[in-house]
C-alpha cells in the first residue's frame, strides 16, 4: 500500500496530457472570447459579401 502510495505522487505519465488539456482549454476560451467581442464587426462582413454575391444574379 504505501509503494503504491508512493507511485501515485512521482508518477508523471499523465502530466502531460493534463497541461495539453488545459492548453486547450485556455484557447478555446480565448478563441471563444474574441468571436463574441469581434461578433458584430465578422456578422458585417459576411453580410457584406453575401450582398455582393447576390448581386451577380
């Protein structure tokens, strides 16, 4: 029991995977952030290209 104990806390095989976790998580949170603050100035952008190929019909 206690090697096991042991084992628990100098086991690193899963750091890794937890810091890649929560690299992820922190991008998509930022990416999450700036859509939500640039919302209106992309919604404009697509709406002005859209018009533009609506033109063409």
């Amino acid at each position: 029991m206690k090697e096991m104990v042991r084992r628990f806390f100098t086991e690193e095989s899963g750091q890794g995977m937890t810091e890649y976790a929560l690299i992820l998580a922190l991008v998509s949170i930022v990416a999450i952030g700036a859509l939500i603050v640039m919302g209106e100035n992309i919604e404009g952008v697509f709406d002005s290209i859209k018009d533009s190929l609506s033109l063409g019909e």
